[in-house]
DNA sequence: ACCCAGGCGTTCG
DNA sequence: CGAACGCATGGG
C-alpha cells in the first residue's frame, strides 16, 4: 500500500537535504537512512506500522510506501506525523529572503536550500530529548537516548530490521530512577524524565492545553517543572509546536556555529548573542537550525 | 590530566 | 537580584 504527503513550496525542498540532517548520528534508532529513503515505524491511531518514505515521482510529494501490517491502515495520522516531522506545510521564501539581509546568515540559504527545521510531532519525545541532552556533548546523548529507547520503547522486526517507537509517558512514569542509573542517566537526569512522564499522565501538563497556549504562556508552564530550563522548554516548543520565535542563545551549538562563521577567537557572549540575534524575530527557529546544519559536515 | 559538552538547580554575595 | 558552584560522565 502507498500514499503520497503533499510538500509546500516545494521549489524550497530538498529531501537530499533532510536526509543529511536525519543521518547526523550513527546511534539513531528510531529511523534508518538508505539509498535515500527513510524508514521508520509511525503510529496510525493506536496500530503501529512500519513506513518507507521517499522523494516523489513530481517534486511536489513525498511517496510513502506501508512495509506493515499488510492489511489496509488509516493513513491520516501517518500523513499528518510525515507533514509535522519535515516541516511539508511551510514557505522558505521569507526566511531565505531575510538571510540575504542578515551578515550572520547570509549564504546558507544557498548552501542549505531546501533544508526543512526537522521536528518532533511527539511532545513527550521532545522535551525528554531536551532532558536527555542537556550538558553533556551529543554523541553521549544520543547514546543514552538509545538506550532508553531500546529499553522501553514498543519494537517489531519488519523485513529484519528493527524498529521501534519512542517510550509512552505512561510507561516511564511507571519508572523508578533506580531502573535509568545503569543506563548512565544521572541522578537527577532520571528523575527530571520519569518526573515529566508522571505530570503528563497526572494532566498537571495537559498536552491538549499545551497545543492551545501562545508561546510565552508554554515556556512559562514548562519551566515551571523541575528540570526544565529555559534552554528545553524553547527546544520543545520549537520541535513540536514549532513556535517561529523559539530562542536557544544558550545553545552551545549555536554558540560554536556563530563562532565559526565569524571567526571568532572564543564563543560569543551573551551579550553579543543578543545583538546578532536581535532581528531574527520569527526567523529565530529557522535562523538556529540552519546554524546547527553548518556544524555538519558538507 | 584537563576542558568541554545542544543546562539546571541551589547557594552565595 | 545576578554570579558562582555542584552535578555527572563521555569525548577529544
């Protein structure tokens, strides 16, 4: 079974370019990348099932193709989760014209073009990665995230592979941090994640009103939960509700892009973070993940 | 051995 | 208040 998922703009789409940035760790487990197509297992209503997606016949969609179950699923979700993940349903145009007025930027339109802001259409996948992330360098995070999802994540084997689908909050609510230290989640790592598992199923963070609340009313009731700082609650919102203004200046990647860029001898300071940021306005989310592109190679 | 890492919470001045 | 400090552990 095959479906198509409609891309916005798509003269500004670049699947290459995605793919480029969803191969950016070797410990990735939640999708694979080969022979420019991604699979991954998705969930249509509450049934899980295993897709392949990749580019279209014409540029203006992707072509989805179903590995599992055989029987015929709801495709609505899968379309929907697809459209939110690579960002399908938005223009370029005003970013990549803003990039050409902005010294910091200008030139990774060209260099990136058609790069979409990857994002993340699971709440509780978002703010536990920014959980997991914080402080230490990404490849551990990535290795701990793998861990965690091995571990506690739903998995099926399709056509040999495996696949498998990020931890329910109910599930890792049900944890002790006793069960993250041998994964070498510190601590207070441990209790940061399973505490955000228990307020999400307690509806202390209603998901529904979440999706509701502009973007300061969100970062405000997220850093209002133990673990969560102003750096996560801005690295949520900006992978999943996507907020334009989403602002990471306390992002150390971000610091090192900038750094790059202008030769610096040493980070930029906060001070300075502000100044070249200070026009960014809705092209913030945009402006940062284009930077953090430029970290990888190519 | 040392410093840094896609920070956060607590304590101190 | 803002600054300094402890945390925790891999990566370079």
């Amino acid at each position: 079974m095959e479906f198509k998922v409609a891309i916005t703009d798509s003269p500004n789409f670049s699947f290459e370019e995605c793919l480029c940035f969803l191969s950016r760790s070797p410990k990735e487990c939640l999708h694979y990348i080969h022979d420019n197509k991604i699979t991954r297992m998705l969930v249509a209503g509450t049934e899980p099932v295993v897709v392949e997606i990749r580019m279209g016949e014409t540029a203006d969609h992707l072509a989805v193709k179903i590995l599992a179950p055989a029987e015929p699923v709801d495709i609505l979700p899968l379309q929907q989760y697809i459209t939110r993940w690579l960002h399908l349903d938005v223009s370029l145009n005003e970013f990549y014209d803003f990039t050409e007025t902005d010294p910091l930027l200008k030139g990774l339109a060209q260099q990136y073009r058609g790069l979409r802001l990857i994002g993340m259409p699971d709440f509780f996948e978002a703010i536990t990665w920014a959980i997991i992330g914080q402080q230490i360098n990404l490849s551990f995070a990535y290795t701990l995230r793998e861990r965690f999802v091995k571990a506690f994540g739903y998995h099926a084997v399709v056509e040999g592979r495996d696949y498998y689908l990020y931890p329910q909050p109910a599930v890792v609510a049900a944890l002790e941090p006793e069960e993250l230290l041998p994964m070498q989640f510190s601590k207070s790592k441990a209790q940061y994640v399973i505490n955000t598992a228990r307020s999400i199923v307690s509806g202390e963070l209603s998901l529904p009103q979440l999706d509701e609340m502009d973007y300061e009313t969100a970062r405000t009731s997220l850093v209002a939960l133990k673990g969560i700082g102003n750096w996560s609650a801005n690295y949520a919102l900006m992978k999943y509700r996507r907020f334009p203004q989403s602002v990471l200046l306390e992002d150390v990647g971000l610091q090192n892009a900038i750094k790059n860029r202008l030769n610096l001898a040493s980070k930029p300071s906060m001070t300075e973070l502000k100044s070249y940021s200070r026009l960014w306005k809705e092209h913030t989310a945009y402006a940062t993940f284009y930077l953090w592109r430029s970290l990888l190679p190519q």
